[in-house]
C-alpha cells in the first residue's frame, strides 16, 4: 500500500497533534492525599473539594488522588512518610498528630472553645493561632507545612454498658484516648482509667473490653460503625474536633509558585466547606443513629462536666508546657 506525499503529511501532523494531546493530559504533578476515616465525614468531603479544584484551577497539571478509609496506614506513620516525602498530604484530626506535634495537646483540652463559630475565628487561615503552628512544624522538623487548621464537629462519648447522664457515671470506666498526654490527664480526673488505642483499633477495643468508654465525632462513630459497640451516646459536646490539612514540605518545594497558590487556596476552601459539613452531619446524625442503629442518645448537663474541669485547665497547660497555647487560645 502506498501512500501520497499529502497524506503522509496528513498522518504525520495527526500523529503530533494525539502526541501532544497525551503529552497535556499526563499531570506534572501527583498529590497523594490521606484520610484516616470512611465516608461520609467532613475529611472525605474536604479531599473531594480540593481535588476538583485543584485539578481545574491547574489546568491538568496537578493529579490529585484521594486515599481513604486509612489505605495509606495510621496517622503517626502517614506523618513519616509526608516527612519523607512519599505520601503528599493529608486531612485529618490533630489529635492523632500529637505525637509529633504535642502542642497539639491543647485542642483535646475538653470546653476550651464555646461551639464551632468561636473555634473557627481562633484558629482559621491568617489567624495567629494558625501562624503559631506553622512556625511550630518548622521549629519541629517535622517535614510538613501546615495549609490549614479547621473544626469538624463537636466530640461526644459513648458506652459499651452504661448510659452517661453525669460525671458521676464515669467514674472507673476503662477510657480509649489517642496517644495524648491532655486526654489522660483529663479523662483520670473524672476516675477513669485512661487506655491508649488507636483509632483502627478501637472497635475491636470496644468488642472485647479492653476499652469501655470512648469519645470521638459524630460522623467517625457512625463511619466506623462504633454504634455497635459502643451504643449508648451521651452528647458532652466536650470538644470542638480541630483538623489539620498538611502538605509534605519536600513536595511543597517542587512546586512552581504559581501551583503552589492553587493548592494553598483549594485547601482554605476545603476548610470552609468542611466547617458546613459538620454542622450538617452533626444534627443529622443524632436523628440517624436513634432511628436507624437503636443507640440510646443521652443529653447531659455539660455544667456539671466543665465543673470539673475547669479548675484543672491552667493548671494542665502548666504541666504539659502548653501555657503559650492555652493564652492565644482563650485570650
């Protein structure tokens, strides 16, 4: 078969033209980027957002490719490996962070903020809180650069046996914390008896008692279907869950600047959007879980838990180095 001059022409031009159609669709860049929970939750709805708009805002440049449910490890591990560059980001609670930032300890302290609205004005994008952080990462090492602090709904404990009504009920429970410092301390002065358990491992903590309480949002305990072992809920509304969106610095400095400004600005929308989010799935949630899981939903006096607590708050700032923390916090 033969073919002439003009046509040869014609394929060669068309050839070029699907080689540089392929060459602009391969992205420069891939974002590996972690969540610890399973859908729905504010993470897994702050992941999307950032991706469709960090993919469109680049045009193509940037692939952003979402890993969930845990696929890439724990949260202290995934910290390694964003230190080291191999995974890229990641949405998640700072209080599973602790271990490599123990300032953040401050945020399981339990009433510091008065609702979402007031813990978001603290520690929101610009904020000195916010710059705080970010100054801590680098004084750390801790190879991440902070993109965004954000709050994603309130915490609240559940049971495996006993229905919570006051302070009173929590006295000798075997309590699941995160590797925190603030949380043994708090949970032992209301005569529990802290048990470190990672989040992965906690339903099955819970199956076997070697925890016997626990706390956590409301959209982690529906995700990770903790209802089943743990179905007596008690509204506390302790805490505001603060989260963190990071980025590995080694990835971070690969970026061109003008990448580097999509990203920053699909992250602080994200944040936003995962504020809204929360609001949403706590209020739904509660409906949910009495209607579709049979749990038992108590509504404390949270007077009687700040009761307790509140003399202690200083004086466990003092004892975990965490008084600069505590002042802009509360100031």
């Amino acid at each position: 078969m033969t073919f002439s001059r003009r046509a040869t022409l014609g394929l060669s031009a068309g050839l070029i033209a699907l080689l540089a159609a392929g060459h602009a669709s391969a992205a420069d860049y891939t974002l590996r980027l972690h969540t610890l929970v399973k859908s729905p939750h504010p993470y897994n709805d702050m992941a999307q957002a950032f991706k469709a708009q960090v993919e469109a805002k680049s045009n193509g440049a940037i692939e952003v490719k979402i890993f969930d449910s845990g696929q890439l490890g724990k949260d202290p591990a995934v910290i390694g490996e964003l230190g080291f560059g191999t995974v890229d980001m990641m949405i998640s609670s700072v209080s599973n962070a602790a271990q490599n930032v123990p300032e953040y300890g401050i945020f399981t302290m339990p009433y510091l903020f008065k609702g979402m609205d007031e813990a978001v004005a603290k520690i929101e994008p610009g904020t000195a809180v916010a710059a705080h952080f970010q100054e801590i990462y680098e004084e750390r090492g801790v190879g991440m650069k902070l993109l965004a602090l954000g709050a994603s709904g309130t915490r609240n404990m559940s049971t495996a046996e006993v229905a919570i009504e006051s302070p009173v009920d929590l006295k000798g429970l075997k309590m699941r914390t995160p590797p925190s410092p603030m949380d043994s301390k708090t949970w032992s002065a209301f005569g529990m008896q802290p048990v470190t358990v990672a989040w992965g491992e906690l339903y099955a903590a819970m199956q076997t008692g070697v925890a016997e309480a626990m706390e956590s949002s409301l959209p982690g305990y529906n995700g990770s279907k903790l209802y089943e072992v743990a179905p007596n809920l008690a509204l506390t509304q302790h805490t505001i869950q603060i989260n963190h969106t990071s980025i590995s610095q080694r990835t971070w400095d690969k970026l061109p600047e003008e990448l580097q400004a999509i990203v920053s600005d699909a992250a602080v929308s994200a944040n936003a959007l995962g504020v809204e989010k929360a609001k949403g799935y706590d209020a739904a949630l509660v409906d949910s879980l009495k209607t579709d899981h049979g749990v038992s939903v108590s509504t404390p006096d949270k007077a009687a838990f700040i009761e307790v607590v509140a003399p202690l708050q200083v004086k466990l700032a003092e004892e975990l180095d965490l008084v600069e923390e505590y002042k802009l916090l509360t100031e």
